[in-house]
C-alpha cells in the first residue's frame, strides 16, 4: 500500500499542476475539486495564522490588522530527513529557493499585491508555497481569508460577503476537509468558523474543530465542554492550541521552543492535563495527515474515474476542432488538399440535393425563366401599327411585290432580341445560387472552420472559378438566341403561305396588292405569323437555354471548381502554404490549453497508478 508521505505528495504535486493551467478551485467542477484538501477557516483574530505557523514551525505568514490574508495560500508541507536544511519554493517563482522565512512573508505580501494591488481587495487565484522541512509533517493546507463582520476604510462594501462567498466556495465542495479554528475566550456559539462549518457539513463529518487562545480565558473558566465535545459535538475530536503571546512574536521567539511551550503547558494544566497527548499543534498537524491520507486513499477511485473522463471530453473536443498541422511542406500541401476536398464534397452534396439548395437552381428554370419569358414585350412589338411601321421602312423606295419577307426579317430579328435579357438573367440567376452555395459549403466544413484564411482563399478561388463559369455561359446563351436569328426555319413560314393560296385563290382579274395599299388586317396577319414563329422560338430556348446553362456553369462547378486553385498551390513555398494554414488565434489558445489540460491528466493518472497501489 502507497506511503502516506507518497499520497499527499502525489496530490501536492497534481495541484501544483492544476494551479498552473488556471484550475484552482472554487470555481465549478475540476481536478483540482476532486482533490482532498484541507481548508483552514476563522474569523479576523482568530489565531488562525498563529495555528498554521505553529504547525509549520515557522514565523512566515504576514500579520498586521485588518484583512491580511487577501489570496487564498496553499501550503504544502514537505517532510524532509532530519538533519536537511529547510526552505520554501513559490510556484509563481520555481527556480529560487527561499531559506530565509522573513523572505516567505515578504514575497506573499508582494504577490498578493501584484494580483490585488495596493487596495485591501481579494482575489480568488492562490499563491502555491511548498515548504521543506524536518519538523513538519507530509500535509497541504489551503489558508483563506478570515471571515469579517465589518468592511474596514479602504475596502468596498461588498467585502464581507465577497469574502464569504470565496471562502464558502471552498469549504461547500464534498472533498474539502474544514479546519475551523474558534478562540476559546468567545463564545462557541458565535464562532463565525463553526457557523460556517455547520451550514456546509451540517453531520461534522468533514469538521476538525480547533480552540485556540486557551491561555488566556478568564481566570475560572476552561475549555473542557467543547473539547469533550459537550458543547458542539463533531465526528472528529477537538483540538486545542496555545498560541504565541504578541511578547513572544515581539521577541521572535523560536517557533520550536514555542511548542515544546505548548506542550508543558498542557502537560501541567490541572483543566487540561488528562488531554495532553490529543492537545497542541504538533498533535493536530499528525492528525490531519493521517485523516487526509485516509481520505485520499478512499476518493482515489472516483480521482481515477473523473480523470479518465476528462481525457475522454478533451480528445474529443481536441478531435473536433483539429490535431496540430504538421511543419513541413509537403504535409501542408496535403492537409490543405484535403480541406479543399472536404469543402468540395459538401458543395456537391447541396448540387446533388444530399443537402438543400441546389434545387434553387431548377426554380430558376422552371419558374423564373418562363415568367421572365411571358413578360416579353411581344404585344407591343407586333401590334399592327409597329408591323406597318417596319414593313414599310424595310420596304424603302420600292414596295415588296408579293410577301414582305424584309419585313418579316426586321419583325423576327427585333423578337428573337429580347429573349437574350431573359437568357443573361438565367445565367446571373445561377451564378447567384452557385456563390450562395459556396458561402454555405465553406460554413458547413467542419475541417475548415479551424484555417479562416484557408477558407477565405478557397472562397475566393471557387467565387472567381464561378465568374469565368458565368463568362463562358453568358456567350453560350447569346449565341443559342444568335443562332435563332442567324437561320430561320423556312418550313415554318412555306406553311403560313401556302394554306391561305388554297383556302382564298386570286380571282384571275384581280388587282395585286400593293404595299401602301394593305389593309389592317393584312399587317394583322404579318404580325399573327411573326407571333407564331417566336412563340415556337421561345418554347425551343426554354429547353435549350437551361441545357446551357448547366453545361457551362453547374456542370463545371462539379468537375473544376478549384482546378485553378489546385494549380496555384502546387507552385506555392513552404512559408506561404504555412500562411494559408493560420488559424484563429483563439482556437490555437483553446487547443494549446487543451493539450496542456490532457498532458496533466494523464500524468497524473501515471502518478496515481504508480503510486496508490504499492
């Protein structure tokens, strides 16, 4: 079975961990909350740093009045052979070792500052301090702000539950074990500590109780009903502490001749005599690393389980938002070649209907281009008055002499002109679907949304691809309308003719008509044929003009979108494939965070493997 000294310092060392990455409690569900602590909670005067110096056995915690505890302090206590030299280490400075302990005081005074400034605020980040030394024992104590009653100048008004609220923070989580130090010359009753104790452990189940300042009680009273328990039983026993007189402070009295003091104090007192063995501060100090190693032992299963939890929810979330990109050029190359595929897929999966949009494109063709087509202004074009109009001006000088077949030219060429406005609006219709669908497929790439400057340039290159698509697709259209007046059906109009000749023949003796003389219903009739031979046009580039259409834009953005931009890449260096993989810098934060987070996780599960179960 693991040593105690190898448990408490496996947690010691996770913590300092944790504290590292940011995660130091009191702030929502994390490693840090499943770890067993020991909290040391008491109100201004409590004699809360005399206790935590008398089981240091060192004088190194700042004092003065007020609030002087304004960061919460995580002391972890290091046994060390006898013999050894003591010194301290911050976490927040690694690299020096401090064997001077006036140093320790100053330097928790300067880092409390650096967080909070010269103001009398607090802050919630913890200064980390491990300590080395031969007389103390294997423990980690955690030393809040002492609770107050009344906000003092230069501190807000919120004070007093700010503190409150930090401390309860701490003391609230299942895995906190409460020290809760009450001076025995005030009522038990009014002890700020046990109040707070009672709301959050109401059982006593995770509550040592310590009475300080017996020393000085009233001459005649004592401390035996809450030492024994009377007055307010806990599951665990009291402990009682005689703290350094302020003489002795003054005097700087040695911190181990003060608990060889504490001890031939009880050793002699007449009240407190039979408790000796189970009073002082080197008896709490054994106590609480027997019951946190007790402790530690007991929650390493569910430490375990929300260990491997926590790898799990991190290589997901890492697996989402994308692994490191390799550095050299040729796995740039292929990862941006992969994205430009993922990005394809998604924009063909809309084209092809596995996801919505690319039927936009048929409602261009089978709603938007026939009432575009319907909207023509034929009527006004063949009305009888614009027949006569061109008719004559196509005939000049010498009117026709048996069908106005200029005429019919001029009338048929200015029809067939007005499809092409329908034709053009097509092709910009689709290529409005197509840059749509774009934008949407580059959103919905998952793989891309880690690389926005990768996505801009494959937005860019597909949007640009799409223009010459419009460009060769617009002169195909104009060409099919060209095409129409460029060779006309002549079967069509051999037709018109030759059934009236049958129906109503010239009588021999009649006169030949003559172009000024036609009558409205003649140019009627021009009109009527002209009408006829367009309607059949427009019904030919109904179906001609979509076939176009696809051909030259959706067709081509299926097969080359990015063809263009394939090629551009290939002859891109090394620096400049590495610039189209930047990342947002948030999410390269996130992930860096991430992996950081994962690293600590898995040592620690290491450490717990290699550790808890010898």
């Amino acid at each position: 079975m693991a040593t105690m000294k190898s448990l408490i310092g496996l947690i010691n060392k996770i913590q300092r961990a944790c504290t590292v990455l940011g995660d130091h409690g009191g702030e929502g569900m994390s490693l840090w909350e499943a770890l067993p602590t020991v909290a040391v909670v008491g109100g201004q005067s409590s004699g809360k740093s005399s206790v935590l110096e008398s089981v240091v056995g060192r004088d190194f915690l700042p004092r003065g009045s007020g609030i002087v505890t304004r960061r919460p302090l995580v002391l972890q206590l290091h046994k060390t052979e006898d013999g050894t030299t003591e010194y301290a280490e911050f976490l927040h400075a690694p690299r020096k070792k401090f064997t001077d302990f006036a140093a320790v005081r100053k330097e928790i005074e300067d880092e409390t500052d650096r967080m909070t400034g010269k103001s009398k605020a607090i802050s919630n980040i913890p200064i980390q301090l491990s300590i080395y030394s031969p007389n103390v024992v294997n423990l980690t104590l955690i030393d809040l702000p002492g609770l107050t009653k009344v906000a003092v100048e230069g501190q807000p008004e919120s004070i007093v539950a700010d503190i409150e609220n930090m401390v309860r923070s701490y003391v609230e989580k299942p895995n906190c074990i409460i020290l809760a130090i009450s001076p025995a010359n005030q009522d038990i009753a009014t002890s700020d500590a046990i109040k707070l104790a009672k709301e959050v452990d109401p059982t006593g189940e995770r509550t040592f109780g310590v009475a300080t300042k017996l020393d000085i009680m009233d001459k005649g009273t004592d401390c035996l009903d809450v030492l024994e328990g009377r007055a307010y039983r806990l599951q665990h026993p009291w402990v009682g502490i005689v703290n350094r007189s302020q003489a002795d402070i003054n005097k700087r009295v040695d911190m181990i001749a003060a608990r060889r003091k504490e001890r031939e104090y009880f050793e002699t007192s007449p009240e407190y005599g039979h408790l000796a063995s189970r009073m002082g501060s080197e008896y709490l100090a054994k106590l609480l690393s027997q019951h946190l190693e007790t402790v530690i032992r007991q929650k390493i299963p569910s430490i375990v389980a929300l260990i491997n939890k926590s790898i799990d929810e991190i290589n997901a979330e890492l697996d989402r938002i994308g692994r490191p990109i390799a550095v050299d050029s040729g796995a740039q190359l292929y990862t941006i070649l992969e994205l430009c595929r993922a990005f394809d897929r998604v924009f063909k999966e809309h084209l092809d209907g596995g996801r919505p949009g690319g039927d936009r494109i048929y409602g261009v063709f089978d709603h938007q281009l026939p009432a575009a087509l319907k909207k023509l202004p034929f009527d006004r074009h063949l009305s009888t008055k614009n027949v006569q109009k061109v008719v004559s001006e196509a005939d000049g000088y010498q009117p026709h002499l048996i069908a106005p077949e200029q005429g019919y030219r001029r009338l048929i060429d200015g029809s067939i002109s007005y499809f092409k406005g329908p034709a053009e609006a097509t092709v910009d219709a689709v290529h409005f679907v197509l840059k749509e669908l774009v934008r949407k497929s580059i959103s919905e790439t998952e793989e891309l949304k880690r690389f926005p400057t990768l996505a801009s340039d494959i937005a860019a290159a597909a949007n640009e691809a799409l223009e010459r698509f419009r460009d060769e697709s617009r002169k195909t259209v104009l060409r099919l309308v060209d095409m129409e007046s460029s060779y006309l059906t002549v079967e069509f109009f051999r037709k018109l003719h030759l059934e009236p000749e049958k129906e109503k023949p010239n009588p021999r003796n009649a006169p030949q008509p003559n172009a000024d003389i036609y009558s409205d219903s003649h140019f009627r009739k021009i009109g009527s044929n002209v009408s006829a031979y367009i309607n059949m046009v427009c019904d030919t580039l109904r179906i001609s003009l979509p076939k176009a259409v696809v051909y030259c834009q959706v067709r081509e953005a299926k097969r080359s979108l990015l063809n263009f931009f394939y090629a551009q890449v290939g002859r891109k260096e090394k620096e400049k494939l590495g610039g189209m993989l930047d990342e947002d810098p948030q999410l390269m934060e996130r992930r860096g965070t991430l992996a950081k987070r994962l690293e600590l996780y898995k040592q620690a599960r290491d450490d717990i493997d290699a550790v808890a179960w010898k």
